[in-house]
C-alpha cells in the first residue's frame, strides 16, 4: 500500500488519543472513514474534527468492541455502506493496574474482553473484506508492554502481549494463503493519552497519584507523532511498529539481557511507585 488516499480505513477507539489523530490524519490524506468508539461524546467531536479537516467520507457508531455480535453487525454494516475495506485499525484499548493477587475477577474480564477479545473481533470480522479489497492492511495496537513485562500490569501485559501474538500469526496466514493482506503490530510507549487516567486499579492502588505519574514522567510522545510513525510504518508494510524512544530502548534492553530483564526491572520498580501503565 503506497497510499491512503480513497482507501476505506476503520478505527476503533477513535474518540480520544491515538485513534482520534489516526483519523485525523488519515482525512488528510483523502481517506474515507469508519470510525467507532463507546464514547459517543467523544467520538462526536471527532467526527466533527475530521469534518473540519476535510474528511471526504465518515461514517460513525457507537461500538462495545468485547460485545461479539455486535461487532459483526458493525463490520457487514461498514463493508456494505462503503462497498469495501482497505486498512483496520484496532485500536480500542484500556488498562489495569495492581498486583495480580488484588484484581477482581469482574474488572479482568473486562480488560481481556476490550484489549484482547476486541482485536479478535475486528481481526476477524473485517479480514475477508480485507482480502477482498485486493490491498487491505490490518492494525493491532499492542504495547510497549507487549514486548517486555511489569509488576502491577500483569492482566494489561498478558492482553497486550495476547495482541502481538495474534496479530504476528495472523500475517504468517496471509503470506502462507498469498492473500494481499499487510499486518503491522503496533508497540507504543508512553504517549500523552488519557489511559492512565481511565485505567482501573486494585483497590490499595492510588489511581490519581498513577495518573499523575504517567502524565509527568513517563508520557513523552504527542499522540500526533504516534500517529505519523504507526502510518508510515503501514504504508512502509512493516511488521512491527515500535513507537518511541523508550519502545525501542526497553525492547533492545530485554533483547540483550534475556529474561535477567525481569529482575533489574523488579529492582526498579521497588524504588518507583506508583505502578507505570503504557
């Protein structure tokens, strides 16, 4: 894929952070544009950004990505509306912080239902019409911590972690069937996004101490910038998007140490509370 200019690209999670300036800049470029999220506060302004942008197409809905059925009724409703697909972007994502022992059982169902069940859902609802399409690419935003482990983010690491797996086999499939379909992985690291502040906690975790944390230390990157290097990578068909200098520092770090990573990370993390999320 050379170009987004008149290609069908779908964002979940397109009413805040990174999957807003994805859609943003994809108008930009002459993209046309399915766009959903569960916030339909937030997704309104969006569309109303893109608009003033110059969108030449956007079609939007409300979507719970864990809710199955409803995803597939979204996907058929996109493909017929625009008669194709070209790019999806998987983006729709939450966090939750605290020690494995502390989490409820509700709220990592709910982790694992958004992060995980969700790309499921948009991976496999909207890959025929990807293939269909002749030059489709699909999107999967994991994680920086999809690379490397944390404590206090064992459920967001194990769903993150889930994504780049998934999303590694699925274009092994596409090359194996010689189906014309790029897949890229997305590794982000700390980009100034709303998650921390929207994320749930164990109970003895401090959620407006965490948030603060993230927010001033460890939230470097503009969702803009994020936004730039996760299109140019698509339109680069790379397999791997690492977004951010701590992405690719901590990547390369555990690459050298091997699993010794683990325990200068536990050291670490001793010193520095409150738990980080990216």
């Amino acid at each position: 894929m050379k170009s987004l200019s008149d290609k069908v690209v779908v964002i979940t999670g397109a009413g805040s952070g990174i999957g807003r300036v994805l859609a943003l800049d994809c108008a930009r470029r002459g993209s046309l544009l399915a766009l959903s999220d569960v916030d339909e506060t937030g997704l309104a302004e969006t569309v109303t950004l893109v608009e003033q942008a110059g969108v030449r197409e956007v079609r939007s809905e409300r979507l719970d990505v864990s809710d199955r059925a409803a995803f597939a009724t979204y996907a058929a409703g996109v493909a017929a509306h625009f008669g194709r697909v070209n790019v999806v972007v998987n983006n729709a994502g939450v966090a939750l912080a605290g020690d494995l022992g502390s989490l409820d059982y509700d709220d990592m169902e709910w982790i694992v239902g958004i992060n995980f069940w969700g790309v499921v859902h948009g991976t496999k609802e909207f890959l025929p019409h990807l293939i269909a399409s002749g030059e489709g690419h699909l999107v999967n935003i994991s994680s920086l911590f999809g690379l490397v482990s944390m404590p206090g983010q064992s459920m967001y690491n194990a769903t993150k972690y889930a994504v780049r797996g998934l999303s590694e086999a699925v274009r092994e499939e596409m090359l194996v069937a010689g189906h014309p379909v790029g897949v890229t992985v997305v590794h982000p690291g700390g980009i100034k996004t709303a998650i921390a502040r929207n994320a749930r906690m164990a109970p003895e975790e401090d959620k407006e101490a965490s948030a603060a944390f993230f927010d001033e230390k460890l939230a470097r990157m503009t969702p803009e910038k994020a936004a730039s290097i996760i299109l140019g990578a698509v339109l680069k068909g790379r397999a791997r998007c690492l977004v951010g200098l701590d992405a690719h520092a901590m990547h390369h770090f555990a690459r050298l140490t091997g699993s010794r990573y683990q325990d200068v990370v536990a050291r670490a993390s001793a010193r520095l509370k409150p738990p980080t999320i990216v």
